[in-house]
C-alpha cells in the first residue's frame, strides 16, 4: 500500500500538469520529469513518476489499482486485522471457560 503523500495533493496534481504540458519539449519523459521536479522542488523524479502514474491509472488511460480502490483495500485490511484479533480474543476465552467448567470447584 502506498502510504499518504507529505505533499499537498494541489501540488501533486499542479506537477503532473505540467509534466503534460511540457512532455513535448524535452527529448523524453524523464527529462521533462526532472525539468518539473527542479522546478517545483519535490524531493525526487521517482516520486513525479509515481504520481503521473497514478494519475492516469486513475484516469482510466492505463491499467492498475485506481487510489479509490486502493482505500477500500487498506480499510478491508484494516477490518479483517481487527477480526482476526477479535476471534483470537474469543477463543482464549473459551478455552479458559471450558477449562474453568472441567476443573473440579470445592463447595462452600
């Protein structure tokens, strides 16, 4: 899972457009990558590359997880974490109440 951007989303998409608008002059995409990243000071090309990425998965212009999708995994996850831990909790404690019921009580 992707973890969330320190970069403010206007940001991000303000860069992807330009990476748009400037594509054509340079002589391939990683030279108008690095022109933008420059310009814009984000830490590094990778990480330009990665956001033109998920901008046109989200645009449907190239196959992958859209970051909508993307939440709803991360939130089934999180869900089924919870679950299983939930379950691990009820077992415990049916085993210490099944071991309660055959251990032999003094009566009073």
């Amino acid at each position: 899972m992707a973890r969330p951007s320190r970069y403010p989303l206007e940001l991000r998409r303000r860069a992807v457009r330009m990476v748009a608008e400037v594509r054509d002059d340079y002589p391939n995409e990683t030279a108008a990558l690095q022109a933008v990243t420059e310009k814009l000071g984000i830490g590094s090309r990778e990480t330009l590359r990665n956001w033109v990425k998920q901008h046109e998965i989200d645009a449907g212009q190239r196959p992958g997880t859209t970051t909508e999708e993307s939440a709803q995994l991360k939130a089934l996850k999180k869900e089924n974490a919870e679950l299983k831990r939930a379950n691990e909790i009820l077992k415990a404690a049916a085993s210490f109440f099944a071991a309660e019921l055959d251990r032999p009580h003094a009566r009073s």
